[in-house]
C-alpha cells in the first residue's frame, strides 16, 4: 500500500496504491493522523489505484470523519473502482461519506 | 489447484491469503465484485484469527480449506492456538455512533456475515474452527 501527498493550495490530494488492509491500514493512518492536515480545506482520496479494501481500511476513515467535519475539512472520495465501492455500500457508508465518480466532481464537491 | 493453505499468525500474511482465494476462484469466470466479496470475508475472518484469536503469535498457525461442493464454496479457517476466539453475529453496526466515537473496529464480522450465506464458529479440540459457505453461480 503506497499513500501519495499532493498539496495543492487549501486541497490535499492523496493517491491511494494498493490493497488496504489489516496490515497496510497503519501507513494510511498515519497520513490522515498528521496535524497539518486539518489545515486544508479539502482533502481528496484518489482510488483509482486503490484495488482492494478490508473493514480495517474502512476504519482508519470512519476514524477520522469526526475529527474532519470538525475541523470543516471535507473528505471526498473519487475514482472508486466498482468492486471497492461495493464493500462501501454492504456497510451502508456510501451514504455517510462523499465519493463522486471523477477528480472534476471532487474539487466541485 | 492449490486448495489448501498454511500461514503463521503474522497480519503480513494477509496478501498472501488474498491471491491464494483469488487464485481458486479463477478458474470460475466469476464476477469481479463476487470473487473480491469472498475474498474480502475470508481476509476478515483470518485477521480476526491473527490479531484476537492469537494475538498476532507467528509461532501459531492458522489452516485454511477451498472445496467447491457444485456450486456452493465452503471455506474452513482453524487455528492451532489454545484460545477460543468465539465472536458475535455484528449484525448491524450503527456507523453514525462509530464516526461520533472515531472508533476503528467492530465492522469485519458485520461484513463476513452480510457477504456470506452462512458462517458458523466452532471448538475442535482447544482449537477454533470457521466455516464459511456462499452460493456461487
């Protein structure tokens, strides 16, 4: 699993490579854990590479969501291939989280 | 094909337990989003085992079983730990309190049993056993 930071003004974008698992989770954890990250506005999840996700990827999200929204920093998930986004939608979060079809729709979100 | 595997009780053998189902699913032509759902629930059970049932121990065990029975996969997860790792049904997790609390677990069993047309844990010996079966056209 490789996390890929680009910032680009009040938007961090961040390209997800791999499979998000048990294992992998920590190294995402830590990109979304880090302070100045609630110094954006927006913060972009770029799945186009993303090709697997387990509950514990999940987590590491729904872990964070709180302290996003309080901060007025909005996650929104685009590129989702279809398979992943299924397992958002076994869990009902598809309707908790934002995730648009293209990078257009994101920075619009 | 290779339809029966054993890893050490290290999560960095997860990977290594999704492209051996996804190997023995191949041969099937089925839907993507069908083999990564088998997929994804067998990879929850087996951290499940890892991380509670052996407290990530690499010097236990877990052995994994494919068999198709006609259409019907039947999958067998056990350990050779002396733990009893008997988890609840997790039927529907209320994620909105889970967002409010930043909590990061307690979804995975939710997912096994959504995904999967019957899950079943058991003891064999001092051991336990998993048995997952779902449907496959």
């Amino acid at each position: 699993m490789k996390v890929t930071a680009q910032p680009s003004a009040d938007t961090l974008t961040l390209l997800l490579d791999g499979e998000l698992d048990a294992s992998s989770a920590i190294v995402l954890d830590t990109e979304l854990a880090k302070p100045d990250i609630l110094n954006y506005r927006k913060v972009l999840v770029d799945c186009a590479k993303l090709s697997y996700i387990s509950s514990a990827g999940l987590g590491v999200f729904i872990s964070h969501l709180q302290r996003f929204q309080d901060a007025n920093v909005k996650l929104v998930f685009f590129n989702m291939q279809e398979k992943v986004f299924n397992v958002f939608e076994i869990l009902g979060l598809d309707a908790l989280m934002t995730i648009v079809p293209s990078a257009a729709e994101a920075e619009a979100a | 094909m290779k339809s029966t595997l054993r890893i050490a009780c290290s999560r960095s053998h997860l990977q290594q337990v999704r492209d051996f189902v996804r190997d023995y699913l191949n041969s099937r032509n089925l839907p993507e989003i069908t083999v990564n759902q088998v997929v994804l629930a067998i990879d929850e059970v087996v951290a499940n085992f890892i991380i509670h049932a052996n407290g990530e121990d690499e010097t236990q065990f877990l052995d994994l079983k494919l068999a198709f029975s006609q259409h019907e996969l039947n999958v067998e997860i056990a350990d050779n730990g002396e733990t009893i790792y008997l988890p609840g049904t997790h039927q529907s997790p209320d994620l909105r309190a889970y967002i409010k609390e930043g909590r990061k677990g307690g979804m995975g069993m939710a997912l096994v049993n959504r995904l999967m047309d019957r899950v079943e844990f058991f003891t064999r010996g001092n051991h336990t056993v998993c048995h997952l079966s779902k449907h496959l056209a």
